[in-house]
C-alpha cells in the first residue's frame, strides 16, 4: 500500500510538472494538428472498384476419365494463374487495355505505372472455397472499374487460353518425339533383319551355344554309356547261347546230373503245401482234401506228359533241342545288335555336332553379343515408341474432353462497378491520428522540459534532493495576482485546446455528411 501511494504521488508530480509547461501542449499541438488537418482534408477521394469471382474446378468427366486421359489437377493450376497473374506482362497488357498507357510520354513513366498498378492492384483468395477477390483503388472511378475489369478478364481467359495452349504444346511434342521414334524404331527393325540374313544359319545357336553343347556332351556321353550296356547284355545272350548251359521252357541245364524243371512245379509244391495244411485239419475224405489231391495228380500228369515229350524230341535228332527259350534269345540278341548298330550312327552324329559347335566356339560369343544389343536397342526403341503413342492417344481423348467441358469455370459472383463514393482516403482515422499526435508530442516535449528544468510543487521534494530539515512554507506575498495569472494562462489553454478540438469536430462532422469543406473554401 506504502508502494502504491508513493507511485500515485510520483504520477501526480509528473502530472503537475506537465501542466506547469502546458504551453508546450499548446505550441506544439498548434504546429501539427493545423497543418495535419490541411494536408489529410487535401487528400484527393479515392475510389475503389472490386470484383468477386468462383472458380468451380468440379467436372463431371474427371471421375470418368480417369486412367484413361491425362489429366491435371486444376486447383494448382488456378493457384498457379493467381500467382502469375500481376507479372510485368500481364500487368503491362492491363495498362493497355485500361488506356493508361496514353498517360506516359516516356518509358520511365510507362515503366512507373506499370509498377504502381502491380502494387495497388489487390488479388486475394477466400482459402479453400476458390473465391478470388480483385479490387484496385484511384482517384478517377472509371479507371478503378476498368482496371479491374481488365484483370478479371485476363485472369479469366489466361486460364482458359493457358490450359489450350499447354494442350496443344503438349500435343506438337508429342507428334515431334512419335515421328523421331518412329524412324528410330525402322531403322532399328532394318539393322535387325539384315543381320539375320547375315547370320541365318547360326542365329538359332546363338543365345543357347553353351547350352547346347553341354547337352549334347551330356546326350553322348550316354549314348557310349547304353552302347556299352546294351553290348554286355549281347554277349551275355550270346554266352548262353553257345556254353555249356543252355536252357529251354523246362529249365534243363546240362550238367552230370541234369534236373528238368518245368512250369507246373511251382504250382505242384504250392498244392503240395496246401494238402499238408489241409491233412492237418481234416481227413481224406473231406472235400478240400480230395479236390487238393485230383489237381495234384493232374498237374503231376501234365508235367510228366511235357518231360517225355522234351525227352523225346531230344533222342529223335540226337541233339538238343531248339525250344522257345532259345529263339527268344536269339532274337533279343539279333535285337541287341541292332540297337548297338544304331546307337553307334547316333553317337557319330553326336560327335560330329560337337565337332562343328566347337569350330564355332570363337564366332558365337561375338554374334550373341551382336545380337543382343540389337534386340536391346530395338527393345528400348519400341518400347519407348508404345509408351509415347499411348501417352498421344491419351492426350487426343484429354484435348477432345478439353473441347466438350472445360475443367475451369468462372463465374462472377460481383462484377466491377463504378464506384459512387470515394473509399479514401480514411479521413476519420486520419483527423484523429493528427490530433492525438499534436497533443501528443506537446505533453512529450512538456513532460522532457518538466524533468530536466524541474520545478519543486511540495516541501518534501526539498527535503528529498537536499537532505535538510524543512521547518515550514511561506506563501508568496503577491498570491492574488499569481492566481489571476494562472488563470489567465489556464483560459489561454483552455481555448487553445477548443479551438483546435472545434477543428476537429467541424471536420469531423464534415467527413461524416460527405461535404467537402476543404475545396468549397477553395
């Protein structure tokens, strides 16, 4: 509380030191506000003429289209035409449409309104909605309307015209680079078909040289492998053919003691078995065992029947007979020969294969190599010539959209008018700026010279700059005639300061009804 007593006194000497100088406040606010007053009321009226425009990027051919045609994202191109839009020539091209080129006898002149237009020439966007507003202030409401007609119009037609043109200039160079690639690629096809003909006979080597080499190794080596197979099965045929065992349909083995050996004994010992099995169950007179017992004498009869027969062929030529068995293995060797025969002209030709794939063991690597880069080249050649014929059918289908709806459509929500009533300057603001400036630095200066040139108001600012004991105060002897002159210095101010706030309220009011006080006097 002791803090904020001491400041209020601090505050209040600072005030009152301030009112001792008011005549600086009176000299100073009637240098500014005066002249202030004079220069805002001389201001010549700005007119300001502004128009709002939509851009609706929407198309119902988009969703369409897409993957079909080249497509741009419109957003970025309007963003693109708003950034743009106030460059030297287009700013330049407004001047000329507006007839303000007329204005300038130089190109200095022409070359200073060009930049003031792209300074005063207001271009904003609302955000995400795509509402441009343009606006441009001047003296004159018919130039305000026109230049900003202008720039609606180009900024309206640079979109559209720019979208064309980028169109088409996409569409020359396409044709450009389809016709390049289109002779590149003959040319391409031509170098391949004359090194075909050249190489007929060893191109289809090419590519599968090493390959097929080893397999046709591989293919000989088991050639010789089954030459040598099929040769050891002959002379085992042969062999028994010709040694001292030969065999017939019975197995007759000529040996010291010879043992027939016929096709029913495997079937004689099964049944054998099988009445062992049954007597061990059964007697002799049941069925099975009976039954067993008649095939078993059957199948006994058989083979005694077909040894006397063997036997019998064998004493009636005196020699051993020539049985089935025996033609069998003279056929399967006579069969033998014959694919040892042609196993041999296979391997022949095998050889002479490899022969003639390793004559050309240094020939093949280069035209593979050949080969290769012209397939590659030609490869890239068409590939790329596919790429840009499609990306041309393309564009063709994006201009023939471009034709029948236009991605951009502008629609004017406020066109340019000419203005009625000036939009400045802000004459309002300006009185009201002048006057708390006037006053302003008049209580600054006041408020300097109180504190360099301080005048003491109480006793105890004495005791506070000179540390003496201050017993009392003595009134001035001639208090009547400083009070009258303080008062005559207080009405001084006082109709000094009304004077000055009386400027301001007539031009004030005069602002406000629209009467132009400053020329009527004029």
């Amino acid at each position: 509380m002791q803090d904020l007593q001491q400041t209020l006194v601090q505050v209040l000497d600072y005030l009152k030191g301030i009112w001792i100088k008011k005549r600086y406040v009176m000299i100073f606010s009637w240098l500014i506000c005066p002249i202030g007053f004079l220069y805002v009321a001389s201001l010549p009226d700005v007119y300001q003429s502004k128009a709002k425009v939509f851009v609706d990027t929407r198309s119902v051919l988009q969703p369409l289209l897409r993957g079909l045609a080249i497509q741009t994202n419109p957003d970025q191109e309007i963003q693109m035409m708003a950034k743009t839009l106030l460059s030297r020539s287009n700013v330049e091209k407004i001047a000329r449409e507006s007839d303000l080129d007329i204005t300038t006898a130089t190109e200095d002149e022409f070359d200073d309104l060009v930049s003031r237009l792209a300074k005063n020439i207001n271009l904003s966007s609302t955000g995400r909605d795509n509402i441009y507003n343009i606006s441009f202030s001047n003296e004159m409401p018919l130039v305000a309307q026109r230049v900003v007609q202008e720039t609606l119009d180009l900024f309206v037609e640079g979109s559209l015209g720019n979208n064309r043109k980028d169109t088409d200039t996409a569409g020359r160079f396409l044709d450009e680079q389809l016709s390049e690639y289109e002779a590149r690629l003959a040319e391409s096809e031509q170098r391949l078909a004359d090194f075909k003909r050249q190489y007929n006979d060893i191109l289809p080597l090419a590519g599968t040289y090493y390959s097929s080499l080893q397999q046709l190794n591989n293919e000989l080596e088991a050639t010789r492998l089954q030459i040598k197979q099929t040769q050891q099965q002959t002379a085992s045929l042969k062999q028994q053919l010709s040694g001292g065992k030969t065999a017939d349909s019975f197995g007759v083995t000529n040996q010291d003691e010879p043992v027939l050996r016929t096709r029913y004994d495997e079937r004689i010992k099964g049944l054998e078995e099988e009445l062992d099995r049954l007597r061990l169950r059964f007697t002799d007179k049941h069925p099975d065992v009976i039954e067993t017992n008649a095939l078993l004498e059957s199948l006994e009869a058989a083979r005694t029947k077909e040894i006397k027969a063997f036997l019998q062929a064998g004493d009636d030529d005196g020699t051993q007979p020539l049985s089935e068995l025996n033609r069998e293995l003279k056929l399967e060797a006579s069969r033998l020969e014959s694919q040892v025969a042609s196993l041999r002209v296979k391997e022949s030709d095998l050889e002479t294969k490899i022969a003639e794939l390793e004559s050309k063991v240094d020939l093949i690597p280069q035209i593979e190599a050949e080969s290769t880069a012209l397939n590659r080249d030609y490869g890239i050649t068409k590939r790329k010539y596919e790429e840009l014929l499609s990306r041309k059918e393309s564009a063709d289908l994006s201009r023939r959209a471009d034709v029948s709806s236009e991605d951009l459509q502008f629609r004017i929500i406020e066109p340019p008018l000419l203005p009625k009533t000036p939009s400045g300057p802000k004459r309002l603001l300006f009185y009201t700026a002048v006057l708390v400036i006037g006053f302003g630095a008049g209580i600054g200066v006041a408020f300097l010279v109180s504190q360099l040139n301080p005048v003491l108001i109480r006793p105890k600012q004495l005791l506070n700059l000179t540390d003496f004991p201050i017993w009392g105060t003595v009134t001035h002897l001639n208090i009547e005639q400083i009070n009258k002159t303080n008062r005559t210095r207080l009405l001084v101010f006082v109709l000094s300061s009304g004077v000055i706030f009386a400027m301001y309220a007539v031009l004030m009011a005069a602002e406000i009804m629209n009467v132009d006080i400053f020329r009527g006097m004029l």
